[in-house]
C-alpha cells in the first residue's frame, strides 16, 4: 500500500498506520471543528434541551408536588393501565414475531418478500389512522358493532381497543429484528440439531432461542417503549375515560389540557425515564452483540 | 397463494409458522385496514370528492405535505453532517450523543409535544430568546415544523451510518492521489455513493412526519386552514361521527403512504445493490 512505503512496516503501530492511512481521507481541521460543532449544536438543541426540560418542568414547584401529582389515583391507575397494555401488546407480537421469522427465514415460498412488505406495513400508517380502522370494524357504527352491543361487548372506548390498537403499532418491531438476523445465521445448526437427535422444541429452545437471544430482546425493548408510549391510535379508541382508559400519554394530555402543567409533565417525567432507559438498554445490546461479533 | 417447499427442507414447524403468521396478520392489520376501503366505497365520488377536496382539509394537506418535506430536508442535510461526524471523528461525548440520536424513537410522542411547546412558547427558554427577534414558533405552522424535525431526527443518521463506515477507504485515496481536492473528492466520490442512503432517510423521515400527530397537536395550536395537520382533521371527523367522511380522508393519507412505502423499499434495494457492487 502506498501510504505504508514511506514508513518501515516494525516501526508503525496498527494505530498509527490508521492514522496515516487516514490523513488523505480527513478533512481540514477548520471543517472538521465547524461539522462537529454544527452537529451537536444540533443535537442538543433539539434533543438534550427538550429532554431537560422534561425534568425541569416536572421538578420545578419541588419534590412534594412531584409526588403528589405520580401519586394522584387517576395518574396511578394511567400507570397501571400503561402496564397492562405492555403487559398483552408484547408477548402477542413477540410470538407472532418468532413465528414470522421463523417461517420467512428457514423456509422457501413464493411471496416472501410481499410477505415482508406486509408486516412493515403499520410502521408507514399514521397513529391516527392505525386507530380508525379499529373504530370502523369494531365501534357502534361498524361491522361488529351492532351484534358487540347485542352481546353487552365493548371494545371501542374500553381496553380490547386499546390493546389491539397498541398490537397494530408495534406489530412490525419484533419480526423486523429477528427477520435479517435469522436470515445471516441459516439454518445449519438447526439441521444439525435434528441430525442428532433433538425433537423439534429441544432444538429451538437449545439452538434457536441462544442464537437470537440479543435480537430478540432488542426487539422487545423498542416494542415495549412504543407500546407504552402510545398516543395517536390509544387517543382515537380509548375515549379518555380518566381511572379507567387513559393510559400514561393520555393522562399527560389531560392533565396538559387543564393547564395542570407540573401534573403533565410529572408523568411525562416518568415516559421520560422509560425512553432513557430504553436506550441504554439498546445502547448494551448494540455493545454486547458487537462484541460477540469480533470475538467470534 | 401456491406455497413451493424445497424438497430437503428438514425443519419442522413451516405450515404452523406460517399459518399463524397469516392468521395474525390477517386479523391485526389486514382486516382491519380494508375496512377502510370498504367504507370509503360505500360513498359515491362525490361524496368522496367533497370530502377530501374541502378548502379546511386541502389547507390542511398543504401544511402537512409542506411541513413534512421541509422536515425531512432539514433532517436530511444535519442527518448527514451528524451521521458523518459520529462515523468519522472522535470527540468528548460522541458514544452519547450516539445513543441519543434514537431519542425521538423511544420518548412518547406526547411527551416530545408538550416539551417543545414549553419551550418554545413565550416564556420558554427558546421561545423567550426568540420573542425579541419577532419570532413565534408554538401555535404557528413553524411550531409544527421544529415538531416534524424533532420526530424524523434519527432516521437520516440511522440510515447513512452503516454506509459511511462501510465507504471503501480506497476510493477517497485514489481520488486524493489523482489531485482531487478534498471538496472534490466529497462532491464527486463520497456524496454518490451516499446519495442512495440518503434519499431513503428522506423519505422514510417524509413519510413518517407526514402521519405523525402526538407531537403536533400541542405546539400547533391547531387553527383551521393555518396550522391544522391531515391527522387532526381526521379526528375532528371521528368525534362529529362523521365516519365517511373521516375515512376517505384517510384513504388519501394512505394512498400516500403506500406510495412512499413502495418509494422507500425501492431505494433501500438499490442502496444495497450499489453496496455489493462497491
């Protein structure tokens, strides 16, 4: 290579070789600092300044009321509430993930790729509109409407609508992850466990699961964030029923509504902590699975 | 749908896979998503015309199709200089600033709308520093606009950071080596090979400002024919129960998103086709 000809091959270290290979490849300095600084002027601008101001709103009146307002019943039971729909939207979309994956990934059919189309579809579809849909099949006017009533069954403006509508947004996040990661390992180690001996369930608890553990979990995480976080198509089913069919989003609203602002944001606080947390746990796994990747 | 199995396919568990996989999808998002169709055919063109053609709804398109392609042009240009700083350059802080990149992913949208609206209204820490310059943002079309940056952030980075870490290094070296300036070597080497990836940001950060409506709402202030967004109008519809006319407004929202689904999908396999050909 001809940047290594001027330097004896002993000499360079692996680092400093980078460096010198870099030199043609880097930008002036003047620009280097200007892009940087353009960066993250940006990035705190529009993303640490209203992180923080989450924190300050809902800290700014002191502790005591910050309490009071995560403590407040309605907010307690928009708590439970947010729970609950994670608790059902991410073990349904798990497995419908593992099973999607599973069939697109180890086998071959025609359609695979509209297949794959299909499941990305709710990403693309306005929150709003990923609510209407259940309104149209399921509320007063709609197909199923007339006989739920009959049968005394809610489903608009009660829990069934908040969960499917909460399972439509986040439908695509686990199938998504395991999709291209399944698809990279084959399916050797499959047919290897097979060969030996194993039953259909051993080889997916002792080969498959270990395989796509990080990915998997990966996954779950931005579902579950999505799923609690929710607003758009939660607001359009849930019809805001305070104790009882709001859930965390919805409650900052009202509360922001009712120009209760520390209520609001005291909430949002929370949201906030989960989306941090979220992160974090995203920013482990990407270490993590990197990792693996070079020590293999 | 004709299924062909390969022969010596000797994994188990393809017709339950797949069958639940049909089965779900056809209950959550198939079903329920022709059901809109199916209402909307039960208007005559009329009917359908007035509805999605009326003055409040048409203002309504052009703040929300205007606003999201600004958006996305803005996270398109900062996307790139921010993907390109957190690949290339080493400075204080870049792992953090890493990881906050998917913020607008993980904070509900709710809560990213109240926060802007704080702060940029008048008493807001932006909001009061912009006040003496003449400049309102909450409660106007550009309070919609900073919502709409904030929210398709991280999908211009997301996108050109695999690309740029995956430039061959050789390539820069050749140009600079033949006399390019470093300018030139960015317009004419770099920017190419980028330019794939970073139409599919665009897009895939247009289409998602474009649905968007928990971020909005609150700093829009929402006034008719100014800075009311399509989604509004849509919910404005449903709590008048004026079902037909809430859905065929939304057809044409997802007319649009089919398209640009197709758009993104298109330039995704291109991107990797350029990519395995590099």
């Amino acid at each position: 290579m001809w940047d290594t000809l001027s330097y004896p091959e002993a000499l360079v270290e692996p680092g400093q070789r980078s460096r010198v290979r870099r030199g043609v490849r880097e930008e002036p300095a003047a620009v280097r600092y200007l892009l940087i600084g353009a960066a993250l002027l940006f990035v705190g601008l529009m993303l640490i300044v209203p992180l923080s101001s989450v924190f300050y709103e809902a800290l700014k009146k002191g502790l005591d009321v910050y309490f009071k307002a995560i403590t407040d019943p309605d907010a307690l039971s928009s708590i439970r509430l947010t729970l609950l729909v994670a608790a059902v939207a991410v073990p349904a979309n798990l497995v419908f993930g593992v099973a999607a994956a599973w069939a697109i990934t180890k086998f071959e059919f025609r359609g695979k790729n509209f297949l794959i189309t299909l499941i990305d579809l709710p990403f693309s579809i306005s929150p709003v509109i990923s609510g209407l849909i259940y309104v149209l099949v399921f509320g007063l006017q709609g197909w199923l409407g007339p006989w739920l009533a009959e049968h005394d069954i809610k489903v608009i403006f009660a829990l069934p609508g908040i969960f499917l509508a909460t399972i439509f947004v986040t439908f695509p996040f686990v199938a998504r992850e395991l999709i291209p990661l399944m698809q990279a390992q084959g399916k050797e180690e499959e047919e290897a466990a097979l060969v030996l001996g194993a039953s259909g369930w051993q080889m997916f608890r002792r080969v498959t699961l270990p395989n796509i553990k990080w990915g998997l979990l990966y996954g779950v995480i931005l579902c579950n964030a999505r799923a609690m976080g929710e607003f758009g198509a939660v607001s359009v089913v849930s019809g805001h029923v305070r104790g009882m069919t709001n859930t965390m989003p919805l409650h900052v609203e009202i509360a922001y509504n009712e120009y209760n602002f520390t209520a609001a944001f005291a909430v949002a606080s929370l949201l906030a902590l989960l989306a941090l947390v979220t992160l974090l746990l995203k920013t482990f796994i990407e270490w993590r699975t990197r990792r693996n990747t070079i020590s293999l | 749908m004709g299924l062909t199995l390969k022969p010596h396919n000797v994994l188990p568990g393809f017709g339950l896979a797949l069958g639940f996989t049909l089965f779900y999808l056809s209950l959550i998002v198939l079903i329920p998503l022709s059901a809109a169709f199916i209402k909307t055919a039960t208007l005559t063109w009329e009917q359908f015309w007035a509805a999605v053609s009326a003055p409040r709804v048409v203002a309504s398109y052009q703040l929300s199709f205007g606003a999201s392609l600004l958006a996305a042009l803005i996270n398109a240009f900062f996307g790139l200089i921010l993907a390109w700083v957190l690949v290339r350059y080493s400075f204080v802080g870049k792992r953090i600033v890493d990881a906050l990149v998917d913020l607008p992913f993980a904070l509900p949208t709710a809560v990213a709308g109240i926060a802007l609206t704080a702060l940029y209204s008048e008493k807001g820490w932006i909001g009061q520093l912009l006040q003496p310059l003449g400049i309102k943002v909450s409660f106007t079309p550009l309070g919609v606009l900073v919502a709409l940056v904030f929210i398709g952030l991280p999908f211009v980075v997301r996108t050109l950071q695999p690309v740029i870490e995956e430039l061959e290094p050789e390539l820069e070296e050749a140009a600079a080596i033949l006399g390019a300036s470093r300018w030139q070597t960015f317009t004419r080497v770099i920017f190419p090979a980028l330019l794939p990836a970073l139409l599919t940001g665009f897009t895939i950060s247009f289409a998602r400002a474009l649905g968007e409506y928990g971020s909005v709402i609150f700093i829009a202030g929402n006034m008719p024919m100014i800075s009311e967004i399509t989604p509004l109008i849509i919910i404005t519809k449903l709590e008048q129960y004026d079902y037909a006319g809430a859905t065929a407004i939304a057809v044409v929202m997802l007319m649009a998103s089919f398209t640009l689904l197709l758009l993104i999908n298109y330039l995704q396999w291109k991107t990797r086709k350029l990519n395995a050909t590099a």
